[in-house]
C-alpha cells in the first residue's frame, strides 16, 4: 500500500505545475566585484506558475515591471 501512495504521489507531483519567486536584492558595483544591496531584504519582482511556457506563466509585481528592460 505505502508503495503504491508514493508512485502515485510521485506521479502527482511530477505531473503539477511549479511555482517559483523572483526575488531580487542588488546587483554587481561599477567593477562586477561587490554585489550591492539595495534594499534591506530582498524584492519579489515576479511570479511564475502554470503549465504554459515562461513566458506565458511569468507575471511582474509592479517593482519588476518597473525594473524589466524595454
């Protein structure tokens, strides 16, 4: 029975969408030898789920909208 429920959970989340953050916190400096922080803790710039492409699934919180390059 127990092998049963873990092929089948198994298949259950191999079969699901994933869910991912992108979170961001500075960049490199002016030399590309220090990472920066520009915020005090981390920013959610965008959200991906879904069974789609990336692109089709990503969606922009407001400060990653802000940031995305034209």
């Amino acid at each position: 029975m127990n092998e049963i429920f873990t092929e089948a959970r198994a298949q259950a989340v191999l079969t699901s969408p994933i869910v991912f953050f992108h979170f961001c916190n500075g960049g490199p400096d002016e030399t590309d030898r220090i990472w920066r922080s520009i915020y005090d803790e981390p920013v959610l710039l965008a959200v991906g789920f879904g069974r789609g492409t990336f692109k089709d699934t990503l969606t922009f919180t407001p400060e990653g909208s802000r940031r995305r390059p034209a």
